[in-house]
C-alpha cells in the first residue's frame, strides 16, 4: 500500500523569505503522480503543483517549485518569496498513474505560518 | 468554471440521527470523489464515481454510510445512524478523466 509522510506539523516563515515543506512518500509503482495543495483555514484545497513520475525535471510554479527526488521517494515544497496569503495547510498527495480510480492519498498535512 | 459546490457548509445534528450530504461537482467532470478529512489528519479517500456507477469503496465506508449519483451529476452521501466518530469534515471532488481533482469547501458534521 502507498503511504505519504509530511513530518512537520506546523513551519513559519517571514515575509519574503524562503521556506521548503518536507514530504516522503513510499510505493512499488512506477508510474504515478505527486501534488500539493494548499487549504487555507475554512477554505477549499487548492492545487498548488503537480509531478509526474516520468518527469525529471523538477516542476514550478511562479514562486512554487518543487525537488522530487524519485530514488528517496522525496518530494519537497519550496516556496520563494513567502507572501502573508500563502499562510494555510498544505497537503501532500500521492496518485497512481495507471487506469483506475486515480484516488489521492494524503499526507498529514503541514500548517505554514507567515510572519509579517 | 462554478467550483465544487457542497451542501450544507455545517451540518449539527444528534448521535443517532441521519444526515444526507450534496455535492454538485464541476459540469462535464466524469469523476467524483468522497474523502473524508479529521481534525490533523490528511484527508482519507471514502468512495469514487465514474459518471453514475460507484467503482470503488473504501474499507472506512461502513454499511451506515452509502453514496449515489443519480445520471452521473450530482452526487449524496448518507450517513445512518450516526455515532461520534462519524464528526469530520466531508470532502467532494471532481475531475475531468485523470486530470488532478478540484474540491468543494466541505460539509463540516458535528454530532451532538
């Protein structure tokens, strides 16, 4: 079974710096994919980023990119340029990239705090 | 493009009671999905529709809770007989074939 780990609970950054969110994940598949979104309190998840498996180039996203590290099954967060709107939970994902139900499983999520 | 859209935000009832949830996903998106999401925990996949037919559910969807899309539009989540542990926040997706999932706001389930 696959499984996601995101083993900081919570992380702060200041404006305008740049803060990195850990995420490992583990899997028999080749073919899959990886996410991030971002929940900001009483707010929808929002998609953040995305990363084929078969890619190895890393993927950004303006002031998001990520490090995918497929060998570790290593997936980190960078965000530059912290802003106070990017203040929320993210959430790490994990989907099979074979036909089927294409289900995420989710990581336990990191809580970013942004100082002003 | 409306969004996923869930109804209610906030649903209040008693241990005991049945609950109906709605999600109107994303028009033209063949997939649908039902997680459920706890305090600190990552959201846990439920049940997934493809157009009206339930394909696949998980081992969490225990008999009291049961999941439908009449003509692959809309989709209802009932939860019987609720107990404590069914208090959650409700999450439903949408997606258009194997492109990444867009959520709606939740139903947050309190159970008194």
């Amino acid at each position: 079974a696959q499984t996601v780990t995101q083993s900081q609970p919570e992380m702060s950054v200041q404006e305008a710096e740049t803060v990195t969110l850990s995420c490992t994940y583990d899997t028999s598949e080749s073919d899959y994919y990886l996410f991030w979104y971002k929940q900001p309190p009483s707010r929808q998840m929002i998609l953040v980023i995305r990363q084929e498996a078969y890619k190895q180039q890393n993927a950004t996203e303006n002031r998001f990119s990520v490090n995918f590290q497929k060998a570790a099954k290593s997936f980190s967060l960078k965000i530059s340029d912290s802003q106070l709107g990017d203040a929320a939970m993210y959430f790490c994902a994990y989907r099979g990239g074979t036909s089927g139900t294409y289900k995420y499983i989710f990581g336990t999520g990191t809580r970013l705090k942004v100082l002003a | 493009d409306t969004g996923v859209s869930q109804d209610p935000r906030h649903k209040i009832t008693k241990r005991g009671q049945n609950v109906t949830f709605r999600c109107d996903p994303i028009s033209e998106h063949n997939r649908l999905y039902w997680y459920r999401q706890t305090l600190g925990q990552g959201p846990e996949f439920l049940t997934y529709f493809q157009n009206e037919a339930q394909l696949e559910k998980s081992r969490l969807l225990s008999d009291r809770f049961s999941a439908e899309r009449p003509k692959g539009s809309f989709s209802t989540l009932e939860i019987q007989r609720t107990e404590q542990g069914d208090s959650a926040m409700y999450l439903c997706a949408s997606s258009p074939g194997s492109q990444p999932q867009h959520f709606g706001d939740g139903t947050r389930l309190s159970i008194l």
